[in-house]
C-alpha cells in the first residue's frame, strides 16, 4: 500500500483555493464519456482506480487502471455485492486534510480526490414491463449512494461527479488549476440531490409494489422536481416564483413546452396557458380552441378548421378573452395566428406545434408568447394532483374524464337526440375546466356561456345566461353541463327559463328525485354522469 499512500500538505484548504486532484476512483453504470475523460485525466497525471466493468473497459482503451481489490486487499464478492465498503475506500474519501494526516498514513490509506460515479439504473429497471420485483432489488445501488455521500461530505477536498454532462466542465476547471471550494460544494449538493433522488424512488417503490401490497397514497411522499428557470414573480409582483420540473418531463404539456417566439412566460401564464391547454386535449373530434382568462375556459369550440374554432370560441365572451391564453389541439398555422392577432390582445398561444409561416407573423408581436407542446399522449400516463395547504400537502388523482358518451345515463321521459347527447358531451368536457360551481351552456360543438366559481350553483347558472345575453348568443334548444349535481331544483327551473332543452350532470343528491321532476316538468332530457369534477 506505501505505493498508493501520499501524505496531504499542512493546510486545510478554503473555498477560495484551487485543488488539483492526484487520485480519482471512476465507477459507472452509465458509462456515456468515461473512456475520454479517464485518459484526459490521465494525461493531467491523476492515479485512476476503478471497479468492475468500469476497470475492464478502462483497461480495453489502453489505460493503466488499479483495481479497488488491490487497493482494499480483498476480492470483489457477492457477484459484486461488495467491493468499495472498505476503510480504504471511504477512509480515503472521509479523511480531512491536515486533521486525518496520521492516521491515514497508519492505515496505509491514501486520499482520493476525484470520485466519478452513478449508480445502477434502479428506475430503468423498474420501468420494464416485465422487470421482477427481484430484478428491482438488485438494481439497487448500496456502495454508489455510499461513495458519494461520503465524497459529498468531504467536498472541502474531493471533488464528486455524478452526472457525465459535467465531465467536460471539471476537465475545463482541472486544465485551468483545478476545481474551487465554491465548485467542489456545488458538485456536493448535486451528488446528495441524485442519491435523494435515487432513494425516493427505491423508498416509494417497496411502499407500493414491491412488497406484493399496493399502497396509495403512498406512505410517504417523495418529491423530486428540478427548478427550470425562476419567474419574475409570483402571482403577484411582491412574491417569488420559479418553475419546477418532474423528472422523468412529460410529453404534450406547458411546462416543458418549447417557447418559439415573444417574451419570458411568467408565472400567470404558465397557470393559464397549463388550464387551457388540458382543456383542449379532451377535444378530439376536430379541429379545437379553448381560451382562458384567469385559469377558467372563457370560450370553446370545435370548428371546420382552427380558425373557425377561434371565432366560434371567441365569441362566447369576447370581453374576457382580451389579455387571455388560446390553446389549439392542431398545428398553429399562419392565417390562425394572423386572426387571432387582429381580433384581440392574446398573451399566449399554445399548440402541439406552430408553422414556421405562424412564428414569422408573431415578430411584430414580441409581448406574445407562443409555446410549441410537442404532440400528447392518446393514453395520458397516470398523475397526482398536490395542493398546498398551511403545514402540509393534500395528495390525490388527477381529475381525469374516465368516461365515454355510452357510460352516460338517462334518467328523464324525454331521451335526447343524437345531436343534444353531442352538445352535453362536448359542454361536460369543457365543465370538467372550470372552476366550480361551474355551468356550462352549449351547441353545435361551441360554448354559449360559462358561469364559474361561485358560491351558489344557481348564481352560477345565471351569470352563465348573462354572458349568453351580452355575447348575443341564443340559448333555445342548448345543452347545459354542471360540474357536480343540483342540490335543488331551481338550477333546472333557471335553465329552462332561458331555453335549455337537455342538462347533463352527476347526481347523487338526496333531492335528485326532484331535480328530475323540474326536468321532466320541464319536458328537457336529464342526463347523469355519476362521477363529479369539482375543481377548486
């Protein structure tokens, strides 16, 4: 061992000072760049161990490479199991300069510097179709997590990387002198970040499947998201606001959507341009548009083609659309865009993708955002939903449609038409997006008017009506959508003085049997969906 072992200078070094590694342990699973930055490493005469197939791979490219075995004195066992939990591993990874000088040198252990590792692909493996939960066991890395933690605490002399997009910025920094204090903690709380990670993942797994007892909500919950960018502000201008991502990102969504033209989206515009676009998505029979001001729809329609969507959504309430978010469930096309332009003041516009013609109309509005979503998934992957309350967090599902048109049941005399069931299923899926008590009038594939957040389902109903009026929109022979069901008749009684001739909504109130009475009174179809969308 005298040949590994190096006495450290006298001084405990401070943040401000350089270091320049002179031994690094290299151990990945993920082996992306290895190879080069091992013979970069090489070529600035740092010592290289390594393990495994790391070592093997190492030695392939024509490295000199000691093995971690011949370090510790003994042999990798436990296909594997064990081979870095040794005092001189971690003693070399721990040990404080001009604290631990003496008895590393007693111990024959010689400092490690550099430690490069990422751990076995755990969430990879789990992921599979077919992985066991035996499989998933074995994916779980004990020595890695351990290495690093321990690398991680002494980054007041090693430097640790776990991530192979940093290999070519510690080269820059080791060229230039070597790594700073400053650079050594930030490369620290990034390799605590991954193992915190790691765990998470392997903590929730045994909690929900692995232990053949499904849980949820889990026991315990692990959230991981990685800051994106930081907002102007918040909702308002005294507070803070930043952006934050799931890891894996999801596909077809706002937050990861990309922005192709206007100015940076703030923290209101990512909400509304978020609340528009899952409004959309759950129009699939054509061409879409949904416009939203202040996080509810204020329009929506289904048109021909996007543009008659636009018009057909904008004239539900054109007053609340100025200074709202439009989402289309097609490819943003120049002539849209141009439309949409020269009727209203719009802070986003958001689509699955945008033409290149569309991107060039929106350079003379440069305080208009435009985000490109990427195409959704037809099946959307399984989410939650987290509120944030004083002291904690309320988990639960995400509020998905779960229904088709043939789960619906009618419980009038009068059954509605093809058309009518057309309406109450378009105007149910637009009031699954508005804030309750919401009320959602509707007909041929458009909103009529929308009454939203109120106290009073009944209010609602009316404010509803109201828009109708002030958009001159006729109300005779609509459908009417209600988030939850009616606790007494007089919603029904308000719906069909003002012409409504079919109402969907969930049921389940103790006067239901009312309800139905007003309806068939009433001579409209009363549809119940049994399952409720309240959004708070």
């Amino acid at each position: 061992m005298a040949a590994y072992t190096a006495r450290f200078a006298p001084a405990v070094l401070t943040v401000s000072e350089l270091y320049s590694p002179r031994r690094a342990l290299l151990s990945v699973s993920d082996k992306q760049g290895i190879v080069a930055l091992a013979r970069a490493l090489a070529a600035l005469g740092v010592e290289l161990w390594s393990t495994g197939g790391t070592a093997r791979q190492l030695r392939a490219a024509g490295l000199a490479v000691i093995d971690v075995s011949e370090v510790t004195g003994f042999a990798e066992i436990m296909d594997g199991r064990v081979k870095t939990l040794h005092p001189r591993i971690h003693g070399a990874l721990l040990g404080r300069q001009g604290i631990d000088d003496a008895v590393m040198d007693e111990h024959g252990i010689a400092p490690i510097d550099l430690l490069i590792v990422n751990l076995y692909p755990f969430e990879a493996t789990i992921g599979r179709a077919d992985a066991s939960v035996d499989q998933g066991i074995e994916a779980i890395d004990i020595g890695g997590p351990a290495m690093l933690r321990a690398a991680a605490k002494n980054h007041a002399r090693v430097a640790v990387v776990v991530d192979p997009t940093d290999y070519a910025e510690l080269l820059t920094q080791l060229t230039a002198g070597g790594t700073t204090g400053e650079q050594r903690r930030a490369l620290a709380a990034k390799a605590f970040a991954h193992t915190a990670h790691y765990d998470g993942l392997i903590a929730t797994w045994l909690a929900t499947t692995a232990l053949g007892q499904i849980q949820s909500p889990p026991p315990t919950l692990h959230l991981d998201l990685v800051r994106a960018q930081s907002l102007r502000y918040g909702e308002n201008p005294h507070q803070r606001g930043a952006l934050y991502l799931h890891r894996p990102r999801l596909a077809g969504v706002v937050a990861n959507a990309e922005v192709l033209a206007g100015k940076a989206l703030s923290y209101n515009n990512i909400a509304d341009a978020d609340a528009a676009l899952e409004c959309v998505k759950r129009l699939d029979e054509g061409p879409a548009c949904v416009i939203v001001k202040h996080a509810n729809p204020c329009g929506a329609a289904i048109g021909a083609s996007l543009i008659e969507a636009y018009e057909r959504a904008l004239a539900t309430d054109p007053v609340s659309a100025f200074g709202g978010v439009v989402a289309c469930n097609r490819a943003l096309d120049a002539a849209t865009v141009e439309r949409i332009l020269a009727n209203q003041f719009v802070e986003v516009l958001v689509a699955p993708s945008i033409e290149a013609a569309a991107i060039e109309a929106l350079k003379a509005k440069p305080n208009v955002r435009a985000l490109a979503s990427g195409p959704w998934p037809q099946v959307p992957p399984a989410a939650i939903h987290l509120s944030q309350v004083a002291g904690g967090l309320l988990w639960q599902d995400a509020d998905a449609l779960g229904q088709t048109p043939s789960d619906l049941r009618v419980v009038s005399k009068r059954h509605p038409s093809a058309a009518e069931l057309a309406d109450l299923w378009f105007a149910w899926r637009i009031a699954i997006q508005v804030k309750s008590n919401a009320i959602v009038y509707a007909r041929d594939g458009r909103t009529l008017g929308i009454g939203a957040g109120q106290m009073s389902r009944v209010v609602s109903a009316r404010i509803a009506a109201l828009k109708a009026a002030e958009a001159q929109l006729d109300l005779v022979g609509c459908a009417m959508a209600s988030d939850a069901f009616f606790p007494f008749r007089d919603g029904i009684d308000a719906a069909a003085a003002v012409g409504v001739r079919c109402v969907i909504h969930p049921g389940g109130s103790i006067r239901d049997a009312e309800v139905l009475a007003a309806a068939d009174q009433h001579d409209m179809a009363l549809v119940v969906t049994g399952r409720r969308h309240f959004r708070h």
